[in-house]
C-alpha cells in the first residue's frame, strides 16, 4: 500500500521556509564575524534536510539544485575551502534561487530558469576554484576540519517503527552513502512477522552497512541527519569493526562491543517527531532552533486555531448574557447557582487567555527578514549600516503579525534611503561613517509598541512644509513638529529630489498608516535635524479581544477603545464656546478642543434628557485631540470583535461590532478614521 505523501507537502513548505531564514541568518552572522563552526554546520545542515525533503516529495529541481549548494557549503565545513566575502555573496544568492524553486514548486509555477542556471555557474566557479586545507587570512569565519576514517565505516541502523510515517525511505538514505564509495548492505529481518501481520505502514527492518570508502565522519552522520530522532544509530570506523570481529566481538550477538570500540556517534532516542515531515527535514530544522519536536510544540493548521478563538469568543458572550440574567435573580435563594457562574467567568476568562495565546508569535518572525534586507539595501546606496534588534522576543497575535510585516519593511527602508547618510557625509558631519538602524518591540499596557530608529540626518520640517504647500496641503509655520512629521503620510507626498526604484513616487507612507490604523493602531514620529529619526508604531496584542469603554448615544451603545481615551469629564455650559466657522469648542484646562456630539456623527436621535447634564469623552488619534459628547457612560468592560465588513458592509467611523450580555449588538468606533473625517470636513 503507497502512502499518499501530497499530505505531507504544506508541511515540507514550511520547514524548508524556516530552513532558509535559517541559512540566511548563519550566512550574515558569518559575514559579520560573529561565526563559528557550529553556525556553519547549521547552515549546511538546513540545506542537507531541504535537500532530503525534497528528494522525498520528488521536487527534483529543488533536490538538484541544493546538491550544489550542500557541496560547497560541506567543503566550507570542512576547512576545505575559505568562508571569504565572495562565498557568502553567492551563498545568499543561491538561497533567493531556492526560495523561488520552492515557491514555483508549492504554487505549480514554472521555473525561472536563468535565475537558476546562473547561480549554479556561480557556485561551480566557486566549487573548480583552487580548495585550500583550511580558510584563508581573508576568510571571515574558521572551522575546524572533520574526521575521516581510512578504511571506512560500520554502520548499525535500525529504524523507529513509524519512520515511513514521516515520509522516509531508509532506500533514499543508503543511496546517499552510495555516492561517497561502495556501499554493503545486510538486512536483519528478526523483528518482521507473519505476511498475515503485516502492517504496510509499519518499518520492521534492520541493517548492518559497510561503506567502503575514506569519507568524514561528518558526511556518514549527515545521511541520517533527517531520521537522528526516529532510529537506533551508530556509526564507528569500519577498520575497527573489522578488529572487533576477527577477536570475536560480532556486534549481532554483542551490542555493546561497537561501544567499547568508541563509536563516533550514538543516537537512540526512539521518540518520533511531531511535523508531518520532521523525518525528512526536521534534522536539519531542529538543530537550528525551529522545527517542532516532541518536548512541547506540534503544527496546527491556523484555520483550526481561528475557529477555536471564533468558539471561545462565543463563549464568552454567552457567559456575558447569563452573567447579565443573573443580576436579578435573588442571592440568598440562587447561591449555589450564582456561585456556579463566578465560577464559569473565572474558567472563561482562562480558557481565553489561554486560547489566545497559541496565536501569539514573537516579533522576531517580523525582524528576522531585516538584516538581509538592511544589507542588501545598503551595499546598493553605498551606505554603511550596523542594524540592531531589541525585544525580539516581545508577542503579538499571528494576524497582526502578518499585516504589519509590509509597513514595517517600507519604514526599514526608508530609514535607511532617506535618514542614513552615505559615509562621507558621516564624516563630514562628525559621525560614525556607518551608521545605525535600530528595530525595538516592547509591551506597554495592553499593547505593544515598535519602533524603528536611525542616527541619520532627520526630517527637514522646511522641505516637508515646502512641498506641502505646493501640494496644496495645509501646512504652516505656527504648525508644531509632530504636526508637520505628520504630513509625510499625505497621499502622493515625497521629498525626494528624484525618482528611483526605491523612493521619490509617493506611494507608500499614506498606506503605511492606513494599514496600522486599520489594525487599531496609530504612528507617532519624533525626529530631530541631525540626530535622527523615530517612529513608534503602538499596536493592539490581538485583534479578536478588545479593552473599551461602553457609551450611550440614543437607544443605541458604542464601544470606544480604551487606548484612544484621554479622559471623561462632565463640562458646564461656561466650558463650552461657540465659534463662527468653527463650530463648538470646549474648554479643557487651558485647550480648546472641537467638540462634535456622537448623535450628529453616526445621525442618533438624541435620548430623552431631565437634565443639560453633559458627558463629553476625550479623544486622541494621529496626534490630534477631538471631544466627543455622548449621553452616558455605561462602564469599561472587554469584548469580542466581530467583523462587520463580512457580515454587513463597511460602514465609516465604525471598525467592527460585538455582542453585548443583553443580546444586543453594540458598534465599536473608528476613533482614527472618525478623527481624520471630522478634521478634513472642519
């Protein structure tokens, strides 16, 4: 019976994804000087498992084209060959090659075969290049060079039951080591029942290997490096087994006489790994840190995850209704039943932190991509860059994640098109000639907040209110700093002196911010002439939970939230001034701020009032401060967002709904698109 292994292929995508952010990190970690014979090992090791992978699954072009990469990458290893500058250029090149024959390979697209052809001459003009016994002065890492055994190797290998269960075929692993010399091979069939016992998903054989031939230790281990964590294994020079054997230690009746013989490696773990392919790449993965195993991670499909939080979401607004019905029944006469429910809130709230949470990644999946990005940009302007990463470990759901990848990789190269100097300029101005990026992630309250920093030459605020005004944006000197900063988010605005392929168009700062308010939430901009540039983007965790505050408007309620709240206040008619042009304004301390009623923004008939009491709720988004006077404050509380584009349409000045406890549906407000809407009609 054929095992169907096209179930295994989104898995295989994804690892071998992981294996090349891995490749690439190894790579500009060598490059930089801060590497060693493990992050080498490392780097080969990612390439050995997607080359295994996809040798598996029958991605030939992408088996084929690894083979190259692994040669040069096990000479490197090796000491055979220099790990200089020239090498690592080629090497990152090669890894963008791979990952469009992935790509072509996952999505059924044709081959750039250019791309190919020539990153492959490249790697043999590296590969026919004079070898060296070590590397060079000019190498920027050194590794120590391998074992090899004269007269070959024994090799005990005895399979994990459920090996073929990963998509492994022990055939595939012998053929690897057919390549290095002659390979013996004798099967031990002790454990194989009966023909009627037979599972076919079942690996029931053993084998003893002799391969013939003067390799490295480290090229006999790197045939199993796939299957290490699903097999018996162990491996000993071959001249030494045969010692063994003629003394009369035969190691199919003395297991333990290769271990008194010092066997290179012992690997028997007997523990399968948890991702559909970790038999076929997780090897290489694991040892860099980023395939799942059996001690605390497993790969679930995010559609299930999502339905999961949809599930505890509707949870939680069920608890919310019966907490509600509870309120009136009578405490002494229904406490057990009112104990029941506090309960039932207490274990809801943890079932949703906790659900919440298996969402949660940390933000260096975002930050990983940018050294490559920050160094090849730079070499292409000719400028001198030190990139920094704090908080790399700070989480954030998964959705968010992947919406704000884009705004960020535009920010990074900005900072470095337009805030970096080229070095002479440095110089000149007293600088390090090169310069630095920093990319900062941290908690504050219940969000979190990251920003990208340089040490460049800052905004020119005349420049940015000189091509405002001829824009026609309004703009003007009495304008404060972070008034002009934010007029770089205008539509089709750039201050670049000419059109390239990397600015000068416009496009891209207006969608920046876009997104990140569509994610909740806002920008801020501090920057100084001379100094540098900051940009603070302040986000929600999640975009499923919600901390706001509940308002009456009418019969109807909004939540407001909490993040864009300044304060509430009650204001008396002497706060409130009335002025031609500009309608009302209110008087806080000593600001006047616009003040609009939420019943005329969102067209509410106003409730009945005893009173001229007001409740005026103070705003604050993009920089700028709005009040807004709503009928009542109805209290803080968290809720469930639900998509109201999906289920109705897009409504402006609103982002989404919840359900209420009383059944009802309650609207949460746009604070940031209600703001600018209401600024651009003053």
């Amino acid at each position: 019976m054929a095992i169907d292994l096209a179930r295994f292929h989104a898995t295989f995508f994804e690892e071998s994804r992981e294996g090349l952010d891995v490749m690439e990190s190894g790579l500009l970690g060598l490059e930089a000087g801060e590497g060693s014979a493990e992050a080498i090992n490392s780097v080969f090791r990612a390439a050995h498992s997607i080359k295994g992978g996809a040798g598996t699954f029958g991605f030939t072009a992408v088996s084929g084209f690894t083979h190259h990469l692994e040669t040069l990458l096990d000479g490197m290893r090796s000491g055979q060959r220099p790990i200089a500058a020239e090498g690592i250029e080629t090497l990152l090149g090669a890894v963008d090659v791979l990952r469009g024959l992935l790509a072509a390979a996952e999505h059924g697209d044709p081959i750039d075969g250019d791309a190919v052809a020539a990153s492959e001459a490249r790697l043999r003009a590296l590969l026919n290049a004079p070898s060296s016994g070590g590397a060079s002065a000019a190498s920027v890492a050194t590794v120590a060079p391998a074992r090899a055994a004269t007269g070959g190797w024994s090799i005990a290998f005895k399979p994990d039951p459920d090996l073929f269960q990963s998509g492994n075929d022990p055939l595939r692993i012998f053929g690897e080591l057919e390549r290095h010399g002659p390979l013996n091979a004798r099967c031990i069939d002790e454990a194989l029942p009966g023909f009627a016992e037979i599972d076919p998903f079942v690996s029931y054989l053993a084998w003893h290997l002799a391969l013939e031939a003067p390799v490295e230790a480290s090229a006999v281990e790197d045939a199993f490096a796939w299957v290490e964590d699903q097999c018996e294994l162990r491996i000993e020079a071959l001249g030494s087994a045969r010692r063994q054997a003629v003394s009369g230690a035969d190691h199919d009746h003395d297991p333990d006489a290769a271990e008194r013989a010092g066997p290179l490696l012992v690997a028997s773990t007997g523990v399968a790994a948890t991702g559909a392919t970790a038999g076929a790449i997780g090897g290489g993965s694991a040892a860099a840190g980023t395939a799942a195993t059996s001690e605390g991670s497993l790969r679930v499909n995010v559609g299930k995850v999502d339905a999961l939080i949809n599930l505890v979401g509707e949870l939680v607004i069920t608890q919310a209704m019966l907490q509600q019905l509870s309120e009136s029944l009578d405490p002494v006469l229904n406490e057990k039943l009112l104990n029941g429910l506090n309960q039932l809130d207490r274990n809801t709230r943890d079932l949703q932190e906790a659900v919440m949470s298996v969402r949660m990644l940390p933000v260096e999946f975002v930050f990983s991509r940018f050294p490559r990005l920050a160094r090849d940009l730079a070499g292409k302007l000719g400028k001198k860059l030190r990139l920094k990463t704090v908080g790399e470990s700070t989480e954030l759901d998964k959705s968010v994640i992947e919406k704000i990848t884009d705004p960020l990789v535009h920010l990074v190269r900005n900072a470095i098109d337009h805030g970096i100097e080229l070095p002479e300029a440095r110089r000149a101005a007293g600088k390090d000639e090169t310069g630095t990026l920093s990319l900062k992630a941290s908690h504050q309250g219940g969000h979190i907040v990251i920003e990208i920093e340089d040490d460049g030459a800052g905004l020119n605020r005349e420049r940015i209110l000189a091509k405002a005004a001829e824009r026609g944006l309004p703009g003007s000197d009495a304008m404060s700093d972070a008034e002009v900063w934010q007029l770089i988010f205008a539509p089709g605005f750039s201050t670049a002196a000419e059109v390239t392929d990397l600015s000068g168009r416009g496009v891209g700062m207006d969608v920046v911010k876009k997104n990140i308010a569509a994610l909740g939430g806002e920008v801020q901009i501090h920057s100084q002439a001379g100094r540098g540039t900051r940009i603070a983007i302040k986000l929600p965790l999640t975009l499923a939970i919600l901390d706001g505050m509940s308002v009456a408007v009418g019969g109807e309620t909004y939540i407001i939230p909490l993040n864009f709240i300044i304060e509430s206040l009650t204001p008396t008619a002497t706060d409130i001034k009335s002025v031609g042009g500009a309608g009302r304004l209110l008087k806080v301390r000593d600001d006047y701020l616009p003040l609009h009623r939420m019943h005329d923004v969102f067209r509410v008939p106003p409730a009945d009032r005893r009173d001229d009491r007001r409740t005026v709720v103070l705003l604050e988004a993009d920089g700028k401060k709005v009040a807004m006077e709503v009928d009542e404050l109805v209290g803080q509380q968290q809720v469930v967002i639900k998509s109201l584009e999906s289920n109705y349409r897009r409504v402006h000045g609103i982002s989404g709904a919840t359900i209420m406890g009383d059944g009802r549906v309650a609207l949460i407000v746009d604070v940031g698109g209600l703001a600018r809407g209401l600024s651009a009609a003053a």
